[in-house]
C-alpha cells in the first residue's frame, strides 16, 4: 500500500451537494492516446446545510487543459488540483463552467471511464468511472440533461453513439466525422455512455402498449452478427412483461444494446445504450448452452428493467445501491420464473444464495444490503446487495401478496418519478399504498449476516393442539432489533395426504391462509403459533417457496423429509427435503471417515433418490434438481472447522455409489431422453436435456459408461450437450479425454466466449496435477490477463469451482492465486479483488491451510500500489 491509507465513506456523512449541473455538453475528440473531452456546464449554487460556495469536482487520472468560467479562461491560482478533485470558488450563483481534459483510452486497462476494447470504444461510468473521463459531481444525486458531440475517424469509427436521441451528424475534413446525441431526460453521470468503433448491427422495433414504435438495435463486432436473435427476442419479451406486471413502458424512440468482449461485469443499463459483455448477448446452439440462453435472457431483461427501477427512478447514494439492484433482481427473477418454470427459478435461486451469498454473509466481508460504509463502491456489486437485496425486496411481495405489492410499485413511481431516493422511499411507497406499517423491515436493510431460525413443536394429544415455536439469532445471538421474517409453511400426514389445519383465534394477528399453506409473521425474537383440534400428529412442511433468505433448523428427521421429498405439493420444500436427506447421507458419511469407519449410503436416502429417479409424473427439470447433490462447499458450511478430506471423500463415493446402485435406471433415463431434434430454447427441450446431463454425470463415474460420453461429445447436437460431455470427461486423464479436448480447441480457438469454456472446464477439472494444468493454461498463447472472462474462466474458476484442487493441503493453489492477484492489481484492480474472495474464508479450515491462506493474504497486503479494491477486501479478510 501506499504512503497513506486510503480513505473510508459512511453513509451517517451524506449531505446533499451544494452545486447543481443543469446541463451538461460534452464534446469528445477521440484519439486512442490523446482524446480530448471539452465539458460545458450550466451550473447553480444550490446552498445546503453547511454553506460552503467551494466547488469540488471528483476528477482522475485525466490532465486538465484548461478551465473556463462564463468565457474567462483561469489560471492556476484560481483553482486547487490534485490526484481527485479540482477545487473552485465561483463567486456568482449561476454559471457556466468549462472544463477542457485529455485522456488516454488506449492505456485504460482498468475497462473503467473510457477505454477500448476491440479495437473500438466504450465506456463504464458506474460506480465513479465518469470522473475518469472529465471533472464533475461524479455522485447519483446530482442529475443533469446531457447532449454529446463524438468527432472521430470515419474508417476507424463509423459508427458513433451515446444516450438518446441523435439530433445531427455529418462528415468532417481530414477523414473524420461526428454525430450529435441528445438524452431527453434527466440521469446522473453514471448512466452516461459513449460506443464508437466499426460495428454491425441487427434491427428490429417494438410497438408499446401506447401505440409508439420503438426502433430496437444490437451492435456487435461483424463476426458476431449471427449470434444475436436470441438477444432480441429476450429484449421484446422483456418489453412486453413489464408493461403487462407493472405498467411500465419504455420512453424514448430508440433502445441500443452493445455487445463488447472486455467488460468488467455482466452489463450496464446506461439510458438507451446499455453496453453489455458480450456473454451475455451472443448465442447460437453451437456456442452457448442453456445456461448461456438463460442468462442472456435474464440480463437483457435486468438491464431493460433498470430503465424504471434505475433510471427514471435512481439513488441519492451509493449506499443505496439495493434500491436499484435488489428491485431489480426481484424483477428479472420473477420474468424468468415467467418464462420458464417458476419453482425451478426459485429453487436455482435458492442455490445460488446459499453457495455465494451465504457464505459472504458469514465472512469477513458481510455487510447489510446498505452498506453503512466502504474504501472502493465497487467492492459493493455483492452477492448481498443484489442477491439478498432482491430476497429483501420479495419480502414485501410474500407480505403484501402480487397486487398489495404492484399498488406500492404505482405509488413509488408515482412520487419518485426523475428523482434519487433512499431505501425508506421505497418502503414507505409500500407501506403507504398498503396502509400497513412496514417499520419493522428496517433492520432487514442495516443487520448483517443470515438469521437462523430454529422450530420446536409440541403436540398435547389431550388438547388436540400443536404448538409451534419460531425463536429468531442473528450471528448467534438474539438480533439488535427482531425481523419481520414470514415462513410459509403446509402440512400433511405421515400417508402425504395433505391435512387442514386451523390457528387458535388469539394468533389470527399473526398469521394468513395463502391457498394450502399458512403464512406464518414471526416478529419477535421468539414467538408461538397454536393450531387446534389436530387429531394427529402432522408432518409439516416449513419455509415454503423459501419464503424468507434464513437458515431454518427444523425439527425434522429422516421419515418426515422422506414423506416431504415425495409427496409435498410445494416444489421447493420437495427439493429441499431431498437436499437434507443427501446432507444427512453425506453427514453420516463424514462421520465414519473420521473414524475410519466404511462408508455408506444413508438408506433413506437411496430410497428417496430411488423413487424421484422413477417418478413419471415429475416436472424433469424438478427431477433433475432433486437428483443432483448438494455442492462440497454446501456440505462444508455445516461445520465450524471443514473435514475438507473427509467431504471430499464422502461425495466421491456418494456419486460412485449412486451411479452403481441405479446404474441400469439411470442408463434408461437417459437413453429415453435422447432425442434427434434440432435446438430449441424453450422449457420442456431444456429440462429434457438437464436431467440427461445429470444422469451422464453419474453414469460417467463408472469407466465403462465413459463411451456414453464420448460419443455425445462426438454428435455435436448443441453446445450444452457438448460441454456437459466434455465436462465429465474432463476430470479423467485418458487419451479419449485429451483428443475431445483438443478437439473441442480446434473447432472453437477463434471464438472467445467459446475458448472460455475449453479454459474454465480445464480449471474446474478434478485431477491430481491440477496446479501444473493451471500453469500451463496461464501461459496458454490465448490466455489475456486484459480480458475479465479470460482470467475469470482460469483464476475465478479454480478459486471458486476448484474446491479440491485449490485448497491443496501443499499450499500452492493459494500462492498461485495471491500471485495472480498481484499480477492483476496492477492491470485491473476491480478483477483482481473479485479473485481474492476464496482466500477471505482463512478462519474456517484446518490450522495447516489457515496459516496458509492467511500468509498468501500477506503477501497481497504487502504488495507496493496496491489498489483501494484490493487493499479493502484483504485487509478486512485479515482484519
Ligand atoms: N448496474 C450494473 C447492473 O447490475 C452493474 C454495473 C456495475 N459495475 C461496476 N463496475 N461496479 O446491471
Ligand atoms: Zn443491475
């Protein structure tokens, strides 16, 4: 680290600005070494509380040339510059500022502000990458009308772009030309984007529900224009379910989407011009799975939704940054639920929680979805403020119902219009149209960490009563202030016949029927809910829907979750009671290999994956969801201290034993479900196709059904086919392994999101050299430290996918990784923090591996210039 330590922002400090900008007109020269940026601004003293009529702009890495105001140039005794702000002291109320700088995009590997990729143009403005480009307010508070001029060579540059409408554009002399956009509405700077490079284009246009014709276009590099129908569809899709959920309609003429290979994060919802990663835009079945599809599907969804939930409605402050992204998350969930199945949606969300968010929660780096502070905003685009954020925001959904919910959405818009607002903006709107006092979900917003429930139930045959009680911890402990936390739950009897039961009247307060299930309100730290006249005993079925982002300790055993697995009607608890009997399973199994006992299938578990396997009335993607195991890393976050070798033995041989017990059905299954027909994206060809690959992946754990594979890999039906093949046959170190590898290389050296995937399944591969095999990737000819997918696809795989291989008892994955993440500091540091986080979790392994991990977390913090992003991450790991 440098001389001083970097500076800390809090939230309790937010004072609105002093200035506002009421116009905004930029001028940018574009030149790869020396693009000039001329910045004309109509400003106004806007006195706020401290009275201060200093001027402070945020300004980096960019060389100011000259400051004008009202036409007088200044000198530098009118001004204070240093490494981030430029400090002025106008004396009149109202003027206009200029503000001439030079930049150097070509030199910009931090893919933050201006920079190139490809060849051509774009920026990335959020956080506060716009004051890399010029001096301003560079915080979301401050809106302003913004009309942007691009002068460029033509043959270099031919197409030219920025926010809104394009009012005027024309050759020039000497090669060059310009065109001339214009935003309508009012954004601040980080919704600011400019695209200029040699670009092809496909159209299309959607006609809203008011009648208006929008001219829709996605720009991509002309060797991509074949891959992006997919796009388009999603982006009309999208259009068409938020105006049939939510009323809401898209307001300008035109709606840009940009597809560029270097791109730090999956997209940016800069008004009219979103600039994507190319991931998230390009599909075709030979190069994208269904996974892909449904990614690109979900992102250009979320990234349109923001034009709402963002934009004509945005944040005072980054702390805020849950406003927009948790509504928005919420939003783009429940499209894709729409689009395709929504308790598979839930249920993959579910996962993708507790595997990510989960674990971060209860790390070094938890903090509430409203961060109270931060060094670098950009460490805070967070499983949490996102992930949680949008469970947080679903709360309101589960509480109020889909109509109590949509009349706050109404009455949201409808005051905060054009404005930034607070979190509490958005629950009052909730509230207030509801009539509902909604107080209580404050700490869902300032408390970290997952709350754990935990249910005790006693039945008084006598009385014929059940008793249910939910007592709420935070981190262990009774939570600063109780949550409003609503678990849904059902029950049945012991037979899966589904049983009515009804509450005492003294609890009706606290509880609503929702169809077959209950809704239960737990407010206090620890509450009881009293059902009367039950004749028996019931099975209850808890946390429907995942009703709430908690851990909840049932009181649960083995024949409860074998009568939930197979007969609840809610999906989700179905999943999940098969996820708790291959945990218990898995549990055993860690038992007996600490004591050097056999291992063996728990068999109320083999029973339970029995009858799912030949269960024909299930949904297949259902099917495939139950049949999978839960993740090594799901497994370890049971215990204080990880048995890491005994976890990976247990799940070694839980999918050996599997595979051999139901080799014959699961052969059958598969086999029925190979089908000659050409790629669809849509619900039933995807499910068929998941629980076709689920059953290779245990079939593929006996040498012989190695062929199965081969051969799959060999009839290139479509990508996700393909990759699933390659996938198995990754982890075994054969020659038909080392030829479909090298075959798959061939086909697809010259596509790059396709070499990503030769490059992740080799990180990601379960074999014993596996440090020598990332070497090698890393000094692959193709691999570019420049590229985020690129370095993702290697380090970020092996770091978050490679359990085992990374968490070698030797050492090395964590030094290699320290290594890296030195490397990349210097390169881009928002890619190089992103890498650290699977060292943060030092304090959870075995004290060989702790002092491992936190010796490679040294060797980072001890690095010269490291960068704010990764100086936060590592010193709080270690802190
Ligand atoms: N607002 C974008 C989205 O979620 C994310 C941009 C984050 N970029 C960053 N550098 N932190 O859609
Ligand atoms: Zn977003």
């Amino acid at each position: 680290m440098s001389s001083s330590l970097p500076v800390t922002h809090y939230l309790k400090d937010y004072q609105p600005s002093n200035y506002q900008i009421d116009s905004i007109e930029l001028t940018f020269d574009l030149d790869p070494l020396a693009t000039r940026v001329t910045n004309v601004m109509q400003m106004t003293f806007s006195p706020n509380a401290s009275d201060d009529r200093r001027l402070v702009l945020n300004g980096q890495k960019i060389t100011l040339l000259e400051c004008w105001i009202n036409g007088n140039l200044l000198s530098a005794e009118d001004y204070d510059l240093d490494d981030e702000f430029l400090t002025l002291s106008p004396s009149l109320d109202a003027f206009e500022l200029k503000i001439v700088t030079q930049c150097a995009p070509q030199n910009n590997t931090s893919l933050e502000g201006l920079y190139r990729t490809s060849g051509n143009y774009c920026t990335q403005c959020e956080a506060l990458g716009f004051q890399t480009i010029t001096y301003y307010l560079d915080r979301p508070d401050v809106l302003s009308f913004f009309t942007t001029k691009i002068i460029a060579d033509k043959s270099q540059n031919a197409v030219l772009l920025s926010n809104g409408n394009l009012v005027e554009a024309s050759d020039l002399p000497d090669g060059k030309h310009y065109a001339v956009w214009h935003d309508p509405f009012k954004k601040p700077c980080y919704l600011f984007a400019l695209v200029a490079g040699n670009l092809s284009l496909i159209q299309d246009t959607y006609q809203t529900m008011d009648g208006r014709l929008v001219d829709l276009r996605i720009y991509v590099e002309p060797q991509n224009i074949d891959k992006c129908d997919h796009a388009m569809a999603s982006l009309k899709k999208s259009m068409q379910w938020d105006e049939e959920r939510y009323g809401l309609v898209y307001d300008l003429d035109i709606y840009m989407i940009v597809a560029v290979d270097d791109f730090n994060m999956g997209a940016m919802e800069n008004k009219g011009l979103n600039v994507f990663n190319s991931k998230f835009v390009l599909a075709k079945p030979e190069t994208a799975t269904d996974v892909d599809y449904e990614g690109i599907e979900s992102v250009i969804a979320h990234e349109y939704f923001h034009n709402w939930t963002g934009n004509r409605v945005t944040c005072r402050d980054w702390f805020q940054l849950t406003l927009k992204e948790g509504l928005t998350v919420f939003r783009d969930q429940e499209f894709t639920g729409d689009m395709l199945s929504i308790p598979v949606k839930r249920i993959e969300d579910v996962k993708r929680l507790r595997s990510n968010q989960f674990p971060e929660d209860a790390g070094p780096m938890a903090h509430p979805i409203q961060p109270q502070s931060y060094i670098e905003m950009n460490n805070f685009y967070t499983m949490t403020v996102y992930e949680k954020g949008a469970e947080v925001v679903r709360l309101y959904q589960t509480l109020l119902g889909r109509d109590g919910f949509r009349k706050g959405m109404d009455l949201y818009f409808q005051r905060h219009d054009g404005q930034a607002v607070t979190v509490e903006d958005f629950r009052n709107a909730m509230a207030d149209a509801n009539h509902v006092d909604l107080s209580q979900m404050q700490a869902w917003y300032v408390q970290e960490g997952t709350p754990v429930v935990t249910a005790k139930t006693h039945y008084d045959a006598k009385l014929q009563t059940l008793t249910l009680s939910l007592e709420q911890t935070l981190k262990g402990k009774v939570p600063q202030q109780p949550l409003m936390i609503p678990v849904l739950i059902g029950f049945m009897g012991y037979d899966g016949q589904p049983l009515t039961l009804m509450p005492s009247v003294q609890d009706k307060n606290s509880l609503e029927e929702r169809g077959d299930s209950w809704l239960l309100k737990l407010t206090e730290p620890k509450q009881d809910f009293i059902f009367e006249q039950v004749a028996t005993y019931p099975v209850i079925s808890y946390l429907r829907d995942f009703s709430a982002p908690i851990i909840l300790k049932t009181p649960n055993a083995l024949p409860e979750l074998e009568v939930l697995a197979q007969y609840d009607s809610n999906a989700f608890v179905r999943w999940e009671s098969m996820q708790a009997l291959a945990l218990a399973s898995m549990e055993q199994g860690v038992s007996a290999y600490q004591q050097q006992q056999p291992l063996t299938l728990l068999p109320s578990f083999a029973a339970a994956f029995a009858s799912v396997l030949a269960d024909s009335s299930l949904d297949l993607s259902l099917k495939a969801l139950a049949l999978t195991l839960p993740e090594m890393t799901y497994v370890a976050d049971q215990y204080t201290e990880i048995p890491l070798e005994a976890i990976q033995a247990v799940h070694q041989f839980t999918q050996q034993a599997l595979a051999e017990k139901f080799s014959q059905a699961l052969l059958q299954t598969y086999e029925s479900l190979q089908v000659n027909e050409p790629y669809r994206y849509e619900k039933q060809a995807i499910a068929q196709r998941k629980l076709k690959n689920v059953c290779l992946k245990y079939l593929a754990k006996l040498p012989q059904n190695l062929a199965i594979a081969v051969n799959q890999f060999e009839q290139k039906s479509n990508m996700t086919d393909v990759l699933s093949a390659l996938e198995v046959l990754s982890h075994h170190q054969t020659a038909d392994s080392a030829k479909c590898l090298q075959a798959f290389y061939q086909d697809w050296s010259k596509d790059s999101l396709v070499l990503d995937k030769w490059f992740s399944i080799q990180a990601a591969a379960q074999v014993p050299d596996i440090l020598a095999q990332i070497n090698q990737l890393l000094q692959h000819p193709d691999f570019k430290y420049t590229n985020p997918n690129r370095v993702r696809s290697v380090l970020g795989v092996f770091g978050r996918l490679n359990w085992v291989g990374f968490h070698q008892a030797s050492g090395t994955g964590y030094q290699l990784l320290a290594e890296q993440v030195i490397k990349l500091n210097g390169i881009n540091p928002q890619i190089a923090s992103r890498l650290v986080a699977p060292l943060s979790h030092w304090k959870r392994y075995d004290s060989g591996r702790r002092l491992l991990m936190r010796q490679a977390l040294e060797s980072i913090l001890a690095t010269e210039n490291l960068s704010k992003d990764v100086y936060e991450i590592v010193s709080r790991s270690l802190a």
